[in-house]
C-alpha cells in the first residue's frame, strides 16, 4: 500500500512516466489513476468578476454578514453537489437479474458469482488502493492476490487475501463458508478465522466444518428455511406466506434457479410442506396432507 502511495505521488509531480507507472502498478490500477486524472483536469475555476478593491485597505469596505452567509452557502452547495458527482460517477453497482446468476470480473481480476436477486456495489476509482464491496444476497468469490479484499454487509464483514469464500446476507442472517484459503470474519464484535471448508453464521458464532457442499450459487448449508424462502422470493419475484415456517427448520442442499416449482419442492419437502398459489404471485404454505 505504501509503495502504491508513492508510486502514485512520484507520478503527479512528474518525477516518473505513465509508462513507468503503467509497468509498476499494472494495466488495471494504472488506469483507475488515469480516470481520477482525466476528471479532475475537466474542473476549470470560473473567472473571478468581482471587485477586489477592498483589499487595497479592507477597513474602507465591509461585508454584511448576510452576504457572506450567501456566499458560503452557494460555496456548499457547489462543494457538494461535486462530491455527488465523483461519487456517482466512480461508483458501479451490479445487480444479478431475477432468475439468472451472473458472474463479474472485479477490476483486480477478482470475480464475484452472483445469485439471482443478489447486488454488489464498490467504488471504481478507489479500488486500487482498497478493495471493498457492499453485498446484499449471496455470491462466490474467486479473490485474486494482493492488497486485503474486503465484503461489507449490515450483519458484519469478511476480509481475506486471495482465496474462494461465499457470502450469504439477506435480511437479518449472514452467513460465511470458506472454499481455499483462509477468510477473517468479524461478527458484533467477535473475529473468527475460517480454514478451508469452515463456516460460520450470525445465529450460533462458532465455527464449524462442513462437507460435500457446492461453492454455486443457491447452495445452502445448514441455512435457517426462512432464509432460503427468502432467497425463492428474490430470484422467482414472488411473495411467500412462511407464517408456517418454524425458527428452527435448518436447510442444507441446492435449489434449482430455473424451475420455481422444483426449488420449491426442494426447500418444502425436508419439512413436510406443501404450497399453493393464492395469486399469480402469491404463494401460501402449509402442512402436508
């Protein structure tokens, strides 16, 4: 990180080339630095009109108290009004399609296998020096080496640097399960650290080992049913009723994101459930008969 600092500094002041710079930090972050360049060069300050008298002897002219109130509002707002430009215009949301995964490439190379239903958000300009994602749903990652790549979510975060993890946050529970490598998760206040087919979840906090699970999207392992039919609703576009469901119902297996009738049949059957449509997007369930 520090190295990056400085290669970046010794660039500005023009002490090495993009060439230079290009074969230090690679193509991919030479061209984040190129684009917060190019942007800041497109800001030109207005020509200043006023009357500047007043400092030849700035006794003789005074300034209500008003007026400089104006003054410092209007300069607010136009401070203001860039940030949310930079931040729009450097920000990348993704956004996996109802009843499609979608698999992205990272600026790092990283990828990020999306659920149906699932988001992902980072800041394009300041991935270079800190790659970090927002995630709501459930994703796989394939991290590439190199500086620490983190996932926030509202239930907690996971660090790691370079190995293949899944996420899963939605709603209240969230859930890590480490594939290669070694992950750091950070729960309220307690950090855990996953070895290769260890998990651990915001509900018991203890890590555990699982095994013969898939690292694909949709694959769940020991995941509350509440949960899962949470994850139905976000990839089919439906509501489901789960005034049934107990807090206790665990699932672990794979739902098929194609086919809303097999998922469901998939999540029901371990309970014995049973669905039925109540409208065209509504979906009751109940005990079997």
């Amino acid at each position: 990180m520090e190295e990056q600092e400085t290669y970046l500094s010794d660039w500005l002041d023009g002490s090495i080339n993009d060439q230079a710079l290009k074969a230090l930090v690679g193509e991919a972050e030479f061209g984040e630095y190129q684009s917060i360049t190019d942007e800041l060069n497109r800001w030109i300050a207005p020509e200043f009109k006023g009357d500047l008298t007043f400092l030849d002897n700035p006794k003789k002219k005074e300034i209500p108290v008003r007026a400089l109130w104006v003054r410092w509002s209007v300069a607010a707002s136009v401070l203001l009004a860039i940030g949310l430009f930079v931040f729009q215009g450097f920000s990348k949301q993704v956004i996996a399609p109802t009843g499609e995964e979608l698999v992205y490439v990272l600026p790092d190379n990283s990828t990020a296998r999306l659920s149906p239903g699932s988001e992902l958000s980072f800041s394009r300009w300041g991935f270079a020096w800190k790659r970090t994602i927002s995630l709501s749903g459930q994703a796989f990652f394939k991290v590439a080496k190199g500086a620490t790549f983190t996932v926030e979510s509202d239930q907690g975060f996971t660090q790691v640097l370079g190995t293949e993890f899944t996420v899963h946050s939605r709603g209240n529970y969230y859930q890590v399960r480490c594939f290669e490598g070694s992950v750091e998760v950070k729960i309220d206040q307690n950090k855990y650290v996953l070895a290769p087919y260890q998990w651990v979840d915001n509900l018991n906090q203890a890590v555990e080992r699982f095994e013969g699970a898939e690292n694909s999207p949709l694959s769940y392992w020991s995941v509350p049913l509440s949960v899962v039919l949470a994850d139905i609703e976000a990839v089919y576009g439906i509501e489901i009723d789960r005034a049934v469901v107990q807090p206790s119902w665990i699932f672990t297996g794979k739902l098929d994101h194609d086919n809303l009738n097999q998922a469901l049949n998939q999540a029901l059957w371990p309970f014995n459930l049973e669905y039925k449509f109540v409208s065209e997007h509504k979906i009751l369930l109940q005990p079997t008969q």
